[in-house]
C-alpha cells in the first residue's frame, strides 16, 4: 500500500472579493521530505499555509492533507497531527509561564496551563525544550526570553504531540544572524531526531534554504511559479522573476546566497514611478 503525499493541492485558488490572492494551485509534496516556500511578500504564501491547517477556505480546487481530503475530514482530529510555529505570535501565549509551562500547553491546545500535565509529559516536554536549546532556560519566563528562544520553545510547544506534518511560518522574521542560524540549526536537528517528519518552512530568503532541503516551492503573485528540487529550481532566472528584481544567486558550503547587485537598485526605484 502507498503512503499518499504529505500534502497534495489540484486547481486551489483564493479569492477575496475580486482580488485573488491564490490561483490555480497545483502541488504535491512526499510525506517525510522538507519544503521551503520562497517567495516576495504578499505571495500568498501565509494563506497557502492557512489552507493547508483549514483556516483559509479554498475558493475552488481541491485539499489533501496526511491523506485526508479537507472538507470531508474532522479537522480537530486533522490539526492534531500538525504542528505550526507562527512567529508573528497571533495566538499569544501567556508571557509569565515559564519554558517549560509553554511547552506544556502544547498538549491542551490552550495559550494558559490550566491543566496538570502528568510526570510523563514534563519529562517529555523537558527533553523537546533540550532538542531545541532550552534546557537551561526551562524555568525562565516566556516573556523574559529572547525572540529567538521564543521561536525554539514555540517548535517545543508545536513537537509535544509529536505530529506528521510541520509548518514554520517564516520563524528566522526579525532575529539577528546568531538567531537565525540558531532557529535553523534546530529545525535541522529535529528532522534528524524525527526522519519522517515533514517540515514545510516559509520564507523569503534564500540563503535559509538548509542543505537537507528536498523541495522548493516557488510563489508570486499568488502563483506558482517553480516547484522542485532546489538545485532545478534556483536559479538568477527564476528568482528574478519570483521577486521582481534583478538577482544573482550562488551556492557555496552547501547553502545559497542571493544578491542584488547595485546596477539594479535604479531600476527597482524606477519601478516605483
């Protein structure tokens, strides 16, 4: 028997009002594999993460998520085998739990401890907040963390359940380098630590494309337009045209690193007369 794609999208569009945000959406990605949407904003990349966790509706087109069709699924049931880390922070947890509290609450769905976890699932909780970095801060306040501890509790709190499917809402947006790297070291860590893990993350910077990367899906203007291997996939070419700007890209130490040249920067300020 077959394992069905991760997650399977055929003819998705997103409309609000007159404007589409998504249109024509064709996208299949294997269970296990790790996926960077890269794209501008205002790609429609959040909403397209949104349709996949039965947030967004789609307008037309189909959804299959872990083998489930959405719309004729519990999505309770479904979004209990998902793990999303939003570092816009939207849902707000409660700043004066500590670490490990917050990791706890992944296991209620709720943004306070209201519950008492049993010995099991501190000691689980305890060992997420050490595959992340944290164990040192376990008894810290939330809000007292820095924003990149933040990020790595908030992928503790998403792990707790230990789903199939996780997405990482653009989880490097607003950390320094030592952050950054900090945050995709750990995802790397626990795709190693959970092999049949998929892991979509979004973005839209290249050079956060992990080397373990099997999958780029490229989105502008609510489009696809590449999906692929990253090495098929990333090229000046297409990144031109994905962002709207004249780009050079390279791969070096195994990861890439895009740059504008200044030749460019009259022509984007001319775009804007």
């Amino acid at each position: 028997m077959s394992i069905p794609p991760a997650v399977e999208m055929s003819g998705v569009s997103v409309t609000r009002g007159e404007v589409p945000i998504l249109e024509s959406i064709d996208w299949s990605l294997p269970p296990g594999s790790r996926c960077v949407v890269l794209g501008p904003n205002g790609s429609g990349k959040t909403t397209l993460m949104r349709v996949l966790t039965g947030f967004v509706w789609p307008t037309r087109g189909l959804v299959h998520v872990l083998g489930q069709r959405l719309g004729m699924t519990d999505m309770r049931m479904l979004r209990r085998r998902i793990g999303v880390v939003d570092p816009a922070e939207r849902f707000g947890v409660d700043p004066e739990l500590t670490a490990l509290e917050v990791a706890l609450t992944g296991y209620f769905g709720s943004l306070g401890l209201y519950d008492q976890p049993t010995p099991e699932q501190r000691q689980h909780a305890w060992l997420l907040l050490d595959n992340v970095g944290l164990s040192h801060r376990r008894d810290q306040k939330f809000g007292l963390l820095s924003t990149g501890e933040r990020r790595r509790c908030l992928m503790a709190r998403a792990l707790v359940h230990v789903p199939e499917l996780l997405i990482l809402d653009e989880p490097t947006a607003g950390l320094d380098i030592s952050g950054r790297e900090r945050v995709l070291a750990t995802i790397d860590q626990l795709q190693e630590l959970h092999p049949r893990l998929t892991v979509i993350m979004v973005t839209h910077h290249v050079e956060e494309i992990s080397p373990r990367t099997n999958q780029v899906l490229l989105l502008s203007g609510g489009r696809i337009t590449g999906c692929g291997r990253p090495e098929s996939v990333i090229s000046p070419e297409s990144l031109s045209r994905t962002f709207g700007c004249k780009v050079f890209v390279q791969k070096r130490g195994g990861r890439w690193w895009l740059e504008v040249l200044p030749e460019a920067w009259i022509e984007l300020l001319r775009d804007r007369e």
